[in-house]
C-alpha cells in the first residue's frame, strides 16, 4: 500500500486554469512555491465527483521538458492517493 500522507496547506490565488490548456506557469514557479503542484492537482482532483473517479482511468502526458518527470510522479500518487 501507498502511504497516504496529508499536508496543511492554503490555496494560492493565481491558480486558475486558462481553458483546456490547465495551469501555464513558469517552472520555477512550481519549483519555488511549497505545494504549488500538488495544490493544482488537489484541486481537480476534488472538482470530480468521489462515485465518478472509482474504477476511472487517468491519463497524465507530457512534452518531457525539463520537470515533467517528478510533475508526473506527483499526479500520479495523488490519484492514487485520491
């Protein structure tokens, strides 16, 4: 099993998507910012109805520019998280 760990934390007020293009900020952003990503990721994942994401499949992509791996590890175990 996945330890589930939970963190405190506060919303950050420049977390809006633009369109079907989700968040756009620079990289050091997430970087800099404690939480920023997995915030994001929260979020949507909480925007989805509990009863609808059971047995659902989640895709994460990615260009593989630089910081998509550890982004994509993060999706990926707040999903399963979630």
């Amino acid at each position: 099993p996945i330890p589930v760990l939970t963190v405190q934390t506060a919303p950050y007020e420049d977390q809006r998507p633009t369109g079907g293009g989700g968040l756009r900020r620079p990289t050091a952003l997430f970087e800099s910012q404690r939480n920023y990503l997995p915030n994001f990721v929260q979020s949507l994942l909480s925007s989805v109805d509990l009863r609808d994401r059971q047995g659902c499949t989640m895709v994460v992509g990615s260009d593989g520019r630089y910081f998509s791996k550890t982004a994509i590890e993060i999706v990926v175990q707040m999903a399963a998280a979630n």
